[in-house]
C-alpha cells in the first residue's frame, strides 16, 4: 500500500508542476507585454502570481524528495 502511495505522490507532484509550468509561461506573456499593455500595478500583480508558482515548484520537490527517500527507505528494511 505504501508503495502505491509513494509513486502515487510522485505522479500527483509531475502533474502539479505541468499545469504550473502552463500558467507560468501564460503569467510570463502577460508579463511581456506581448500579449498587450500591462500596467506597473499588473505587473506587481503579475511578479506575485510568478513568486507563488515558483514557490510551489519548488515545495512539490522538496515533497518529491520526501517521497523518494522514503521509497528508498522502505525497500532498504525490506532487505534488512
């Protein structure tokens, strides 16, 4: 069961930093201006957003590495 889980983890952490990849890239067109005309306050607006997703791309590793060193953990007791 643990097992299941810990790959379940891993794919769930995958998925979350696709979809934030795609808003990320959206944030950065905006941001651009290439996609029209921002203002220094949707700018500041728009940094925010871009800080929050980086700050979750990097949680979702951490919890990756978590998940992994547990994955390696439980198949070293395993064999103990």
């Amino acid at each position: 069961m643990k097992k299941i889980h810990l790959g379940t983890s891993r794919t769930f952490g995958h998925d979350l930093r696709s979809i934030l990849a795609s808003v990320r890239w959206s944030v950065g067109l905006i941001k651009t201006g290439m996609l029209g005309p921002v203002s220094s306050k949707q700018k500041k607006y728009l940094q925010i957003a871009d800080d929050g997703i980086a700050k979750a791309v990097e949680l979702i590793g951490r919890l990756n590495k978590v998940s992994v060193n547990k994955e390696k953990n439980a198949a070293k007791s395993k064999t103990k």
